[in-house]
C-alpha cells in the first residue's frame, strides 16, 4: 500500500514539475519573440526616412506575433523570430494554459500591439497601408510600447 501512495506522490510531482516547464519554457519562449518584436518596432522602423523600410521592420513584428501559420505572416520579407518559437500569440495561449505567471496579461499587450500593427499595415477591413513616414513611426513607437508592456509582464 505504501509503494502505491508513494509511486502516486511520485507520479504527481513529475506531472507538475512537467506542467511547470511547459509553462516556463512557452513563456520564454514568447518573451525572446517580444523582445525580437519589440526591436523591429522600437528601433528599426524608427530609423530612416523611407516608409517601405518602416512598414517591413512592421511586418517583421506582424511575423514575429502571428508565426509561421498566421493569416498575416508574410515570409518573403523574412522572419526574425524564426527558431524563437511558434508565434507570440501561440506561445503566450500555451504558457497561460500551462499557468505561466503574466501570461494573460502579457497576452492582452501582445493583441493590442497586433491590432495596431495590422492597422497600419492594412490588414483591417477596409483598411490600406499607411503610406508616409511621418504617420507609420509614431505607431510603431506605440506598438513598441505595448510589446514592452508584455515582456514586463513575463518577469
């Protein structure tokens, strides 16, 4: 009797250290694609005066948040993120279903920083890309910010 309450013991501790590093290792996950995310916004489609430039380094962030198998993934224009994981909004669903600390939280940053960036893009109905670069960089800061805002929720 004893051996089977300590193999149930021992059976229980292995599903939920198992339970914590799936949540851990998906939370991660998603925080190293934030961080990718975060510099195409923050730093990359701030520089320079061409709004083609700006609007890649966004779609690099659109990549980054979606994965491989979003409806707005685009590899032609490459993705950063490859290797990081299977998309933030991905990672971050799998990290909160496995009880990851901040994932909810960082998972609603994540959506608004992904509608922003799909407005700008155009990928909204009805919508067209933004065209000058005076009006796609100060989106792009803000979608910076909010990208900031669910890596800081992932700590």
């Amino acid at each position: 009797m004893r051996g089977l309450v300590a193999g149930a013991i021992v059976l229980a501790l292995i599903a939920f250290v198992t339970g914590a590093a799936t949540a851990e290792s998906a939370a991660e996950m998603a925080k190293k694609q934030l961080q990718t995310a975060m510099f195409h916004a923050g730093e990359l489609a701030q520089r320079g005066n061409v709004a083609a430039t700006s609007l890649m380094h966004l779609q690099h962030v659109m990549n980054c948040l979606e994965g491989s198998g979003g409806k707005n993934f685009r590899a032609a224009v490459g993705n950063p993120c490859q290797g990081q994981g299977n998309g933030v909004v991905i990672d971050l669903q799998a990290a909160e279903k496995a009880g990851a600390m901040g994932a909810a939280k960082a998972g609603r940053y994540a959506r608004a920083a992904h509608d922003m960036t799909a407005n700008v893009l155009g990928y909204v109905k009805g919508g067209s890309a933004f065209t000058e670069v005076d009006a796609i960089q100060p989106w792009a800061k803000q979608i910076a910010a909010q990208l900031k805002l669910a890596v800081d929720a992932l700590k």
